[in-house]
C-alpha cells in the first residue's frame, strides 16, 4: 500500500469505528431513527478492513488509542465494547510481528481496567488472557475456534461446538430466519480443507512475510489427509505447549524452532530472517457447523435426538432414581440410608441442587457464642429423621472446613477457583510459624444438639440468589457446548422458558443432556409476518400493508437485554430497526482471498453474519426471572405453568385468543373492553414499594382484565427485573341503555407486584388465562390462579417443602429460595 492508500484507509478505518461506539448507551428521542445505520457498524467495519491483511494492524492500533481517551475520559459504557473489538481484529490478524509491540502495548493499557468496577474488569480480565496467550503461541485463538466449531481434534476427550437454530414452523415464520437457517444448516467444510486451512494459518501467525503461503499450500496438496493429520497434529502439541511456558520469548522462539522443523520436512523456502519471500493473505475463518430445528413446543426433545447422534446420552434405567412427579421437593430418606448417617456421609449438596443460600452473621454470632464454653455431645441415632432436621444438617456443612474446592460453592461463587484445603492448611501453617494467635472457631453444628419443643422458634435470614443452570456442576467434565438460538418475540422467550423449566425437572431426576453437554442460550428478536385477517395473505413488494398484527405480539424481553449490555443492543436488539430484504440481502462475491486453499468464501446473508458475530463473541449469562401459574380449573384439576414476560387474565386473553385464529376472528367479532362483560374476583397481591418493603392487599373487584407484566420496558424498572406490573381494568359503573348495547365505565390501575392470587366468585363462573402472548398457552375454565416467582425444584432449594417442628430453626419467609433464571447470553452482564 502506498502512502496515500494507507492514510486513506486509516481515515475510514477511524471513522467506522467511532460509528461502531456513536451514541452507545445514550437513550435520547431521536435514537430509533439512527438505530438502523448504527446497527451494521462493526459490519461494516469488519468488511472495510478484511479488504487488505494490513488493515487488522491498522485497526488494532486504532482501537488502542480510543481505548486511552476512554481512560483518560473515565468513559466507562465503552470499556466492554473496545475489548470484544480488539479481540475480534485479533482473532482475525494473520500476523503479528513480535517487534510492532502492539499486543505489549495492549496489556498494559487494558490492565489498568482491572481496578475499575464491573463489567469493566471482569471484560479486561478475559482480555488478557487472549493477549497473554497470543503472546506466547500466534493464532492460538483462531486455532482453538476452528477446532472446536469443526470438532477436530486427535484427542478422545476434544472439546467441540454445536449451533442450533430453533426455528419456529409457522407460517409466520419471517422470511429472513428462515433464509439464514437454511443457509447455516447447509454449509459444509471438508475436514482435508479445513486442516489445510489450520496449517497455513500457524504458519503465517508465526512466519508472517518470510514464507510463501502459496508455496507450502502446494506443498500440502501433495500430502494424504493422514500425513496433514500428522503434521496438524505436532502443530498443535507445539503451539498447546507454547501456551503453557512462563516466559513468553521462550515459548515463541521454542514455537517458531518446531514449526522451522516442520518446513525443513515439507522442503518450502523460507527468507534469511529479513527478506520477505511472500506477502500476507487472509484467511476465511470457517463457519461453524450448525443445526436447524423445527421448534413448536415447550421442551428441549429436540436438542437430545439430536445429539444423540454425536453421542450416547441413553444411561441404564438402574442408574438414575426414578422420583415422582408428586415429590419433586421431598427430601426425606428412607430406613436403607439411615443405617448409615455418620455425618462424615453428609457433604453439600451438588451445584445441580440449587442450594445458593447464605446466613446472616448476625444469627451465625449468636449460636456461636451460645456454644461457647460447653462441649458437644454425641446424639444418639434417631429411628427417623424428619425433613427439617435433615435440612439443618445440611445447612451446618456450609460452617465446616471443606474437604475439597467442589464442596464449598460460596467460595467459588465469588470468583476463588483455587485449592480451598490446601490454601487453608497454607495459612494455618504460616500463623504458626509467625507466632500469631490463632482465632478458634467452634463450627456451628446444630444438629448435634437436642431439640428442646419449648423454646421459642427462631429464625434465620437466607438470601435470594438466582440459579444460573442445572449443569453448572458438569461444567468441567462437560466437553460439548450447545448454544441454542432462538428466533422471535416475547411468545417465542416464553416458550424457550418453560423448556428450561422442563429441563430442569427431567435432568433432575435422570441427567442426560447436561451431563455430557453444556448449554448457552442466544436470542435473536425478530419481527413476525402480519397477515390480514381478511386476506390471509402478506401484501406484494411495493403494496402498502395496511393489516393489523394479529398476535399484537412484543419484544420487551429483547429490550430489557439491550438496557442491560449495549452492545447486545447495539448488534442484537436494534436489527429489528432493519427489513426483512435488508437482513435476507448477501454481500456480493468478491475475489478469493483464501490464499489458494481451495475454499470458496461463501457470502452469507447479513442476519446470518450478524448471528454468528453473537454466538461467538457472547459469552456473558444474564439472568432472566422466571414466574409460576398455579391454576385451579372449574373440576378441581390443578396446572402448573411457567412464563416469563406476561399473564393475560379474562377478556385480554380471550380476545388474543379470537385475534391468532386468523381471518374467523372476523366472523366472531372481539369487544372491547368497554363491552366486556365483567367478573366479580378476590383479588389479593404483595405490593412492592420502592424502598423494597412490600405488604399484602386483599380486595373484591368487578373487572373485565387483569394482566401481569414483566417490568422490563423501562431503564428505571431494571433495579426490580424481578418483578411484575399488575394492571387491572375495574369496571366502576354499568351503563346500560334500551336503544344502544350497554357499556362499562372502566378504571385502570396499575401496581407493582411479585405475588397475586385471583379467586373467580359465583357458581359456574370461570375466567380464561394466556402465558406469554402464545395461543397455546391459552388455559380456559379456570377458578383460581396464584401467581409467584419461580423457584429451582431440588432438595433444599424451596422452603414450602419443610414442615418444620416447634422450636426448630425456620426461615423469615418461605419463598425466600433459590429463584430459577433463564440464562440469556449476552456481551456482558452489566445489570446483575
């Protein structure tokens, strides 16, 4: 490139990444209409400088001096979004010589972030070890995501990445998701071309311009797949090694020393250390293989047909207990395990559980000064235990010394990862030495001591801590990551919702997915196809649309994602500023700048493109509360159903109900709520104040709707992403008149809550509920509903579960759990 060029593109290159971080974060009136050109910016960015391979350099440097005047401005919204750029220009650099210093220069600058608050630090922290690594072993990056997205690897136990796209089948499917899914699932790589690809690429990263790329690629066509196996194979043995050497120059020179070994063998010429043989070529970083799922219903079946291809996940019946659905909260042992209850036997319960609970110090002071100067004594073996003392065994584990870093996930909770014994053997060996007094700390056993039924009851304080997922505990064994994208609004999250909460039941009482497979969720909003109700039929190209929504169907549960991480917003949530052609529409092809490998770059279309930019670079949970319907129907039948954005109560959802069968909505005609006709209800919910504090409210009301509402649509409501807003439409006089059909003179008020139960009065009268704008979800007949926050099944986790004894430790309140999250994956998680 010439002087000129170069200033030229530098000057765009800086332009477009000033775009990428324009008006991040900033909520002003005027940001909807910006929405649709900010969206595609890092896009647009990543195709302006793949244009030329020296343009990676360009851009990193760049993103280096934003990064001190975000320093410098204490601007702390862009810390996350310049960490996820550099490490996607990095991933992408063919080459990085070890004299241009800009990964030297990187490390220091983003160590400084460690000391900010999160998401900053913990962004910067991951950060580093890219950098750390790259430092040691070139393109280990790319290295290790080509190897897991294509499931190559020479060891048994390899790691590898599935993409499933859960697509709905409806015929309002939009016709972008349907395009990029088709596009997705159909893209193959031959394993002989991808390891080509592999090898060139480790060549490049560490050679840079003194070896012709062209030259080894002829080279490795002579080769058989077994002989580019064996040489992939020592490549990745030298540059795994690299990675691990405690000096950096050591671990590059000993890299570059086997790699020159294996050019010598492949006889490829290579420059005196100075000349240049070759020039730089970008590489096509593959795409990943990805599965379609045609997607209707409120389980994850799907997802084991298909994995059970790639892997057995069918276990022995005998290997898992078979517990019933009635006694999904029992926690009582039968006489075969009281033989045995040395309380050696005890242990914590699993991470798979669900027991995130803490004690307050207050309480925890007390017993142990209580305890202080008498001497435990051995209680006798009871004939039976009853639930709450087996609970207050467990629970006195959490005081003892931890025989092993899994036993003790309060300490791992806050980010220790380390060797819990030995760091506590550790310290009490360095008191001794030292001289220091030691402080002795009676470990609070409550079980030890008799049960006295006269005393007071008293109380102790648990924390709510959400539950992130039920396969946190096979996290270290589990070699396959599954990430699940899902398409669609609030109707689509709801059903995403309660097949994690099926999940969670059935992997309890027999783990099969989980145990081999660990599980990420991306959601991707997307408009649906309106359809007249008249028509049937989505107005031609150029033809004004003037039919309604039939679902009136949202996408809060997308937008309070974006309140949360801007960047979600920014690249995920703000594609929905864009049409369905512009999302459908491919780049056109250019000229193949493989290097000669012999892939074809296939052009994607830009939602297809933007779906893997978010399954790659997303790697943040934010917790997403889930809510429980139980439900009384008019026979004495009782239902449990999970949502998590809406309920929809008497003419609300049966009006939704008329609206999604299409054109004969049109023959029944809907009422508004002004000609609903109304019904007398017991109303009763928690208020929830500002201040935190909440009390209960219990009245009579004639209404026509009641609707709960996540509280997710405002920046301010983000605080209380817990809770709920109850609207309910009171009809506060009847008008009726001989010559004019009579009408409701309606009051609507709204309230913030996090329980509510609604009691249907009258013989024969009934209401109709609605879970999250789904059709099918629409429940009818139904007396009562009580509504909660949605708590993880398992042993300990729900306090409802235990019947406790007088004068036997109880908790405050018994709903405070362990709360069962959706774990959405996002950029960061900012608002946790």
């Amino acid at each position: 490139m010439t002087m000129e060029q170069s200033s030229c593109t530098e000057d765009r290159i800086q332009h477009s990444l000033e775009r990428c971080l324009c008006h991040l974060g900033v909520d002003s009136p005027d940001k909807k209409l910006w929405n649709a050109g900010l969206c595609i910016s890092r896009w647009c960015l990543e195709e302006l400088v793949k244009r030329h391979p020296h343009n990676f350099l360009i851009l990193l440097q760049k993103i280096l001096q934003k990064t001190k005047e975000v320093l410098e401005e204490c601007q702390y919204e862009l810390v996350v979004p310049l960490t996820l750029l550099f490490s996607a220009a990095l991933l992408k650099s063919p080459y990085l010589g070890a004299g241009c210093g800009v990964l030297q220069e990187a490390y220091l600058l983003f160590h400084r972030f460690l000391a900010w608050p999160e998401p900053c630090s913990s962004a910067s922290k991951r950060l580093l070890v890219v950098i750390e690594q790259e430092i040691r072993a070139p393109g280990i990056s790319f290295q290790r995501l080509v190897r897991t997205e294509q499931a190559i690897s020479f060891d048994i136990k390899c790691s590898k990445t599935l993409v499933v796209l859960l697509v709905s089948p409806d015929a309002d499917a939009p016709q972008e998701v349907q395009l990029t899914s088709e596009q997705l699932s159909t893209m193959h790589y031959s394993s002989r071309n991808t390891i080509t690809t592999l090898i060139l690429h480790s060549f490049q990263a560490t050679f840079g311009t003194r070896l012709d790329l062209r030259v080894l690629h002829t080279a490795l066509q002579e080769k058989e797949l077994y002989e580019l196996e064996q040489i992939y194979e020592t490549i990745t043995g030298s540059m795994e090694a690299a990675t691990s050497v405690a000096d950096h120059m050591a671990a590059r020179e000993g890299l570059l020393r086997s790699l020159e070994k294996l050019r010598e063998s492949l006889s490829v010429p290579s420059g005196d250390g100075c000349s240049e043989t070759g020039s730089l070529e970008s590489l096509t970083l593959p795409y990943p293989k990805c599965h379609t799922c045609l997607w209707d219903d409120d389980n994850f079946d799907v997802l084991k047909d298909l994995l059970s291809v790639d892997s057995d996940l069918d276990s022995p019946p005998e290997c898992f207990p078979k517990i019933d659905e009635d006694d999904t909260f029992d926690t009582s042992i039968d006489e075969e395990d009281e033989q045995d209850s040395s309380i050696k036997r005890w242990s914590v319960p699993s991470v798979s559980s669900g027991v995130e609970s803490d004690f307050s110090e207050d309480t925890a002071h007390e017993d142990t000064e209580e305890g202080q100067g008498s001497h435990p004594r051995v209680r006798k073996k009871p004939k039976k235990k009853s639930k709450s003392l087996l609970g207050l065994e467990r629970f006195s584990l959490l005081f003892k010394t931890p025989h092993s870093p899994s036993t003790s996930r309060r300490v791992q909770s806050m980010g220790y990862n380390g060797d819990i014994t030995k760091d506590y053997l550790m310290t009490g060996a360095q008191l001794k030495q030292s001289g220091a007094p030691m402080r002795h700390i009676r470990h609070l056993n409550v079980s030890m001591a008799p049960v006295d039924t006269s005393a007071p009851q008293r109380h102790i304080c648990v924390r709510r801590r959400p539950i992130l997922s039920c396969d946190e505990g096979n996290e270290a064994e589990a070699l396959t990551v599954v990430k699940v994208v899902a398409f669609g609004g609030d109707r689509e999250a709801g059903r995403l919702a309660r097949a994690y909460s099926d999940l969670q039941q059935k992997e309890r009482r027999c783990p099969q997915l989980t145990r081999t497979c660990k599980l990420q969720f991306f959601f991707v909003p997307t408009k649906r196809k309106t359809v007249s109700p008249g028509t049937g039929h989505m107005p031609t190209e150029g033809q004004e649309s003037n039919c309604q929504d039939v679902d009136n169907s949202t996408t809060d549960i997308a937008q309070m994602l974006g309140m949360m991480d801007h960047w979600y917003e920014r690249n995920v949530f703000s594609l929905l500023s864009l049409s369905s052609e512009v999302l459908s529409e491919a780049p056109p092809k250019e000229d193949d700048i493989s290097g000669g490998t012999g892939a074809t770059e296939h052009r994607l279309p830009l939602l297809a493109d933007l779906v893997l930019y978010y399954c790659r670079h997303a790697d943040q949970p934010v917790l997403v509360q889930l809510y429980q319907a139980e439900l009384t129907l008019e026979g004495g039948e009782k239902r449990k159903e999970v949502f998590i954005h809406s309920l929809e109560l008497g003419h609300t959802a049966g009006a939704r109900a008329v609206k999604s069968m299409g054109a004969a909505s049109k023959r029944l005609g809907i009422d508004e709520e002004r000609e609903a006709v109304p019904l007398t209800l017991n109303v009763a919910y928690n208020k929830v104040a500002v201040s935190g504090r909440s009390h209960w409210i219990h009245k009579e009301a004639v209404c026509t709707s009641i609707n709960l509402q996540k509280t997710c649509r405002d920046s301010k409501q983000l605080d209380s992403k817990e809770g709920l807003q109850l609207t309910m439409t009171e009809v506060v006089k009847k008008h009726s008149s001989k010559s004019k059909k009579g009408y409701n003179q309606i009051l609507i008020s709204e309230v913030k809550v996090d329980k509510m139960q609604v009691t249907v009065q009258g013989n024969g009268s009934t209401f109709a509920v609605c879970l999250d704008q789904d059709k099918k979800m629409f429940i009818q007949s139904v007396k009562r509903c009580e509504v909660s926050l949605c708590s993880k099944p398992g042993s300990s986790s729900d306090w409802r579960s235990y019947k406790t004894l007088p004068g036997q430790i109880q908790p405050l309140h018994p709903t405070f759990c362990s709360l069962l999250c959706l774990p959405v994956t996002a950029f960061s998680a900012a608002g946790q």
